[in-house]
C-alpha cells in the first residue's frame, strides 16, 4: 500500500531568485538551482523540500503555494480524482526518465500536484 505522504512544495514567485534569497535568510534552507530549467530549489533541514516557480498562466499563479503528493500509481489516483468529482489540470507529464509529475483541483478548487519515481531496481 503507498503512504501518500507531502512530497515536495512549490511557491510561485514572480522573482524566483528573490524568493530564494528571502527564504534562505528567514529559515537558513539551502538553496540549489538547476541551470538545465533555471529553476531554484529549497532543502530545509527537514520535511519536504521544493522549489520557486515563475509565475505563469497555467499552473503556477501569483499567490499559490502547490503542495505535491506522493503517488506510485499516477494513472490510478488520476482516475480516483475524476470519479470524485476533482478535475485532471495537467496529465501525467515526465520530470526526467524516471519520474514526472500531473496537477489536478479537488471538487473544492484547491489545486494540487501528484509525484511519482521508479523504484530502484536492486
């Protein structure tokens, strides 16, 4: 059975690098960024790490905080979603060869994220 713990935050930022700068001051995370996406990520000490969106027209509005849960069948909980009445924002989309990320919004308009990795194979 999957625990479906908080995977990763995501708070859009109209100055991705300003957000970083005041986040690491106020709570000392460590910053890292990844010139492949310029994208800025956080890594607190502890709990679920993240990272700073520019704002855009789709996802990513000024104001929101995006919280991602942990899935490790997509598919499966994107269906469960549209049976109850939530609605698909973002289908199943690759992050990398071994993960990737969907967006959808409860039937209450909150929108969250799901992450999903491959299992390592031993």
């Amino acid at each position: 059975m999957t625990v479906h713990r908080f995977d990763y935050v995501e708070i859009s930022a109209w100055d991705p690098e300003m957000a970083a700068k005041f986040y690491n001051e106020i709570f000392g995370w460590k910053m890292e960024v990844d010139p492949n996406i310029n994208y800025i990520q956080f890594v607190p000490e502890e709990g679920p790490g993240g990272g700073f969106p520019a704002v855009d027209d789709l996802v990513y509005k000024a104001g929101n905080v995006i919280v991602y849960i942990n899935t490790d069948d997509m598919e499966g909980t994107l269906r469960q979603v549209e049976a109850l009445g939530g609605r698909i924002i973002a289908p199943r989309t690759p992050i990398n060869e071994s993960s990737w990320f969907a967006f959808f919004a409860d039937p209450t308009g909150n929108r969250l994220g799901l992450y999903t990795r491959n299992k390592p194979v031993h």
